[in-house]
C-alpha cells in the first residue's frame, strides 16, 4: 500500500517496508484483518471493504500480534484472550502516535 499513513504505521510499529505484504480480501463473514504466514513471506489480508480510522485500528492490531508474537500462534483460550488485549493495547499506543483518524479522509 503506497499510502504514507500506512508508512507511518509500520515506522512506528518498527516494521521495515516490505516485511509484511498487504493484500485486499474480502472476508465473508467478518470484517477484519488476518496475518497468514507463508515459508518466508508474511501476509497481512484485509478485507477491502474497510477504509479510514476502522482499517487503521485493524491493520495496527494486527501488526501488534506480528511485533509482540512473530509466527508465533496460540490455541489456548486464556493465552488468546491476553494476547488479543495485548495487541490492543499497543495498538492502541501506535494510533495515539500517528492519529487515529489519518485514514478518515
């Protein structure tokens, strides 16, 4: 995504460019965002019916996932649930930084 509000996101989130590839996607029974890993390449789909603040917030929690857990994938319910506020909480703190309506427009 050649969109500097995405760059900023990344740069905050101390991701290099070309790290995580953004796909668009349309997910059918939700709309959101999902890190896929392939054998050296890391995905980001997000379902392309998102836009402004709402994509952002989900891009930004997904980029936490990747940032604290790696590939890392967890199947525990308590685990999840920790890991799931976790990313919202840095998240939260990297949209403070970039604000979180840079994408309204």
């Amino acid at each position: 995504m050649d969109d500097p509000h995405w760059q900023r996101l990344l740069q905050v989130a101390g991701i290099a460019p070309g790290e995580i590839t953004l796909l668009p996607y349309r997910f059918l029974r939700t709309r959101g965002a999902l890190l896929c890993f392939g054998p050296q390449e890391t995905y980001l789909l997000y379902d392309d019916r998102l836009s402004g603040a709402a994509l952002y917030r989900v891009l930004a929690h997904e980029l936490a996932h990747y940032r604290l857990h790696g590939r890392t994938v967890y199947f525990d319910r308590k685990q999840r649930q920790a890991e799931e506020q976790e990313a919202d909480r840095l998240a939260a703190q990297w949209l403070a930084q970039i604000g979180e309506e840079a994408g309204a427009g």
